[in-house]
C-alpha cells in the first residue's frame, strides 16, 4: 500500500513541477512580448545631414529611422555620389538614447570634426562628418519647433 501512496506522491510533484515550469514561461513570454512593444513603439530622435560637397552644391537629408547607412551604393539609406566615398561607408544609428556614428571600414576613412575616426562614437548637434571629400554637418534638432509662451514667469504664478 505504501508503495502506491509514494507513486501517486511522485507523480503529483512531477505535475506541480510541470505546471510551475509552464507557468514560469508564459509570464516570459509575456514581459518578453510586452518589451518587444515598448521597444518597438520607442522613437528615433530626428537626425539631419547637411551635405556640403566639393562641387559646392548643398543638400539637407532626414532620417527618422533608427540606422542610416552613407554611401555610393544604391541599397544606402542615403546615397551620395563622391568617388571617394565607398559603396558602404559610415553608418549613423541610434541607440542608447543616443547617434553613433561608425566607419564601415571605407578606403579613404571617415573623419569627425577633424579627427579620425576609428571606433563607434556619439554625435552630437553640430559636429561634423568627413567622408571622402564631402563634409556632413549633423543637426540634431527636434523637426517641430517647441511653442514659446510670451508670459513670464511672474505672470504664470498669477
């Protein structure tokens, strides 16, 4: 008779183990598709590029997407026409809260605001991207201009 207790001991711990486990891996599932949401409906801050090319000609470049990449190839996010810059040639993406800029391994190299650059490094508004002989000035500003009150603070308080 014991025997029997025992088994039917065992299976019931097995099944709670079971149901424990299951149970376990549906709420990852679900923190797992509720990050996958957030992080999907998180925006890209504005980048804009303004080119400044050795032919004297000027461009202004958008991007709201979340990985740009620069070059002569036609697959490029934005695509230039400078023989000295690379089919792929550098890549901004956006990260961390954050622009990064990267050299995709170019021939001629790319530079950031006179330096060389040869790691993964943060952008801010104002710098300057050299690829090839064409310089990209970076604005970081919101596309929407923020609505200036005219009341002072004294008159806010009243």
């Amino acid at each position: 008779m014991s025997g029997i207790i025992l088994l039917v001991l065992r299976v019931a711990m097995a099944a709670t183990l079971y149901v424990f486990l299951g149970w376990v891996l549906l709420l990852m599932q679900r923190a797992l598709k509720q990050e996958t949401l957030f992080l999907s409906n998180r925006k890209t801050a504005p980048l804009t590029l303004e080119l400044d090319d050795p032919e004297g000609l000027s461009q202004i470049f958008h991007f709201t997407e979340g990985d740009v990449v620069i070059g002569r190839d036609p697959d490029c996010e934005c695509v230039l026409t400078d023989t000295t810059i690379s089919a792929r040639h550098v890549r901004f993406s956006y990260h961390h809260g954050q622009w990064w800029v990267e050299d995709l391994g170019s021939r001629n190299g790319t530079g950031l605001n006179g330096e060389t650059l040869t790691t993964p490094t943060i952008v801010v508004h104002g710098d300057a991207v050299k690829c090839g002989k064409t310089t990209l000035k970076i604005n970081l500003a919101s596309e929407t201009p923020q609505k200036h009150d005219t009341l002072s603070d004294t008159e806010k308080i009243r």
